[in-house]
C-alpha cells in the first residue's frame, strides 16, 4: 500500500507541484491529492508509474505493514 507521506516527501524533494507530478502521470491533479492524502490508494501500476516520475525506487513508496 502506498504511504502518502512517503510520496508528498519524494514529490516535494524534486521541487514538483501536484500538478506537475499529475501531467507527468497522465492523472489529475485531484487523483494525485487523494493519493497524498491516503483518501485514494493507487493500483500497482501508477505506484510504479508513480516511482518513475519521482525517480525513486518504488520500495521506498510503499508503507510498511
């Protein structure tokens, strides 16, 4: 499962706004804030996807259970 805080954190590192991080994503912007906020979990595809456009490794997106 995604950690929200884990991806707000890589986002804002690159100094990428949502908005940003959503056209890189081909998402919108709202779909990217209820993944920051948890309100919305991402399939495992956009966590790769996800991954890629914050040039991490898409371990470090995923929270520990």
């Amino acid at each position: 499962m995604l950690d929200p805080s884990a991806m707000r954190a890589a986002r804002k590192r690159l100094g990428m706004s949502r908005d940003e991080l959503a056209a890189r994503l081909n998402r919108t912007p709202l779909t990217v804030r209820r993944w920051e906020t948890g309100k919305a979990t991402p399939n495992d595809h956009s966590v790769t996807a996800l991954a890629v456009a914050l040039d991490v490794d898409a371990r470090e997106l995923v929270a520990d259970e």
